[in-house]
C-alpha cells in the first residue's frame, strides 16, 4: 500500500521558517519525482515545486509564488523529501501536501500568523 | 499559455451525466490526470494518460482528449460523487493545475 506522510507544519511568525517532511512507503520511490501542492482554506489546489529523480539529476522547480524562498530536497536512504520554506508570509498558510504524481498525503497544515 | 481552465461548477441531477472540460495548450503536448477532492479529505487520482483508470476506479468515470481539451465524464451521477475536481499536467518544464470544478449532484 502505498503512503506518503506530512510533517512539521504548525504555527510559525511572518518571516520565520518551517521544514517539512513527507516520508513514503509502498512505491519506488527513488525513482519518482516529488511534488510538494498546497491548499489554502477554500481554495484550489496550488502546485509549489518539484524535485525528480536521481536520473534526472535531482533537477527542481518551483512555483513563482514561492521561488527564493523554499528549498526542495531528498533523501533516498530515508525514503523522504523534504520542503524547506523561509521568509514565511502570512499568504503561505495552507495544507501542504506531498504528491507523487500519483498519490497524495494527507496534508500538513501551515498557519502563518503574529 | 500555460495554464489549465475549468468551470468553477458543474451540476447534475442524479442518475444524469456529467461533464467536465479542461483546457490548454499545453494539453496539446502532454497527458492530462483528474485527481477529486471531497471536503477535508486529500485528492484522489480518477483519471490518468488522458482516459486510463485506475484500479478500483468504477467504469462509470471515463476520461477523453480532443486536441487542447480533455474532457472527465461521469455517467450515472451519484450524490457520492459530489466533489470537487481537478486536471492536472506536467511536463519537463510546467507542472499545472487546473482551478478546480465543484460538481454538484442534486
């Protein structure tokens, strides 16, 4: 069965940072790319980036919205990737999700406020 | 342009078929997958390469392509369909969501 598990979200000031993990089981998921999606409360979804494989050099995307502020990572040994996310507003509160082109998590929830 | 457009709604009255559109031009030169969301649940993947289903996905949900449109039909419309839902492409250098189309089934 595959999973995909959020975590790290929480409560964080404008300007701070925040380091989600999504940690994956069922699928290979060293050969898959990894998108990270967010949903703010009554919104669509929005894609925020992207990490692929190691054949494809680990090469990452990202949206305009968050480009220069978030870092995208893995770790294959750990079945893990990773959403490093700085300079936080307060437009930055949402669900976040790890996606894997196929599958979803079930979201971790990010809430940007003083 | 690189951007995915849906009608924000779509209703139907049980038993009846629906209908949903995507478009772009991107849809041209890459698959297309819907994914539905009901509330406060993750999404779910109904549709991918244009028209494939996935295991388990009942044969009543169906997938079409037609130029730079790509089309999700639900035949036989349930009130657990209620959703809402969202095509998705992607490819070396765009990843897209559509904006999401609220199906409503009453």
């Amino acid at each position: 069965e595959v999973q995909l598990v959020e975590s790290g979200g929480g409560l964080v000031q404008p300007g701070g940072s925040l380091k989600l993990s999504c940690a994956a089981s069922g699928f290979t998921f060293s050969g898959s790319a990894m998108h990270w999606v967010r949903q703010a409360s009554g919104k669509g979804l929005e894609w925020v980036g992207r990490i692929r494989s190691k054949t494809h050099n680990y090469a990452t995307g990202y949206a305009a919205s968050v480009k220069g502020r978030i870092t995208l990572s893995r770790d294959d040994s750990k079945n893990t990737a990773y959403l490093q996310m700085n300079s936080l507003k307060t437009e930055d509160t949402a669900v976040y999700y790890c996606f894997s082109g196929d599958y979803w998590g079930r979201g971790t929830l990010v809430t940007v406020s003083s | 342009s690189y951007e995915l457009t849906q009608p924000s709604s779509v209703s139907v009255s049980p038993g009846q078929t629906a209908r949903i559109t995507c478009s772009g031009d991107v849809l041209a030169k890459t698959y297309a997958r819907w994914f539905q969301q009901k509330p406060g649940q993750a999404p779910v993947m109904m549709i991918y390469k244009d028209s494939e289903r996935p295991s388990g996905i009942p044969e009543r949900i169906s997938g079409s392509s037609s130029g730079t449109t790509v089309t999700l039909t639900i035949s036989g419309a349930q009130v657990d369909d209620e959703a809402d839902y969202y095509c998705y492409s992607a490819t070396d250098n765009n990843v897209l969501f559509g904006g999401g189309t609220r199906l409503t089934v009453l």
